[in-house]
C-alpha cells in the first residue's frame, strides 16, 4: 500500500511540476513530450528542437517554446482540405 501511494504522490509532482515549471530538464521535457531521451537527443544534435546550453553540456528546454514546436506544422484535417479545394475550384482554379 505504501509503494502504490508513492507512486501516486510520484505522478501527481510529475504533474504538476510540468504545469508550473518553465525550464524543463533532458529527462523532463522528453516525459513531456512523450518521446525517447534520444530522440530528444537527436533533435537537439540536429539543431531542430529550441533548447539551452547554459554551461556547454547539459540541455535545458522551456517549456512554452517546447509547446510551440510541438503544435509548429499543423496538418489540415480533411474537411478543412476539401473547403480549400472547393474555394480553389470557386475561382476558377489555376489560370
């Protein structure tokens, strides 16, 4: 009983750490973002992820600049895809 109350007490930090704390750790922001520690790596290494090099080595990551290249790249769902369609034919499409 006590190693499940742990556990719980664990994910509620967890939790609440990711929604009030502005700068995130290698170990947190890959949590947080639901990916591998080196697949954070890569993206880091790759310059294809905003992070922080304070002191040269470790990585750090705001949180919000993490939110914001997470939601970069919307993909259109289909409805939206046939309105655009439909607004190009509208308009006589190329000319």
């Amino acid at each position: 009983m006590d190693n499940f109350l742990k556990d719980i007490a664990d994910v509620v930090t967890d939790k609440t750490l990711f929604c009030t704390k502005d700068v995130l750790t290698s170990d947190e922001a890959a949590r947080y973002m639901g990916i591998s520690k080196s697949y954070l790596y890569k993206l880091t290494m790759k310059q294809q992820i905003p992070h922080y090099k304070p002191m040269g080595k470790m990585c750090y990551f705001n949180r919000v600049e993490l939110e914001q290249w997470l939601q970069s790249n919307r993909c259109a769902t289909a409805n939206e895809l046939n309105q655009q369609a439909q607004s190009y034919c509208m308009k006589g499409g190329a000319r």
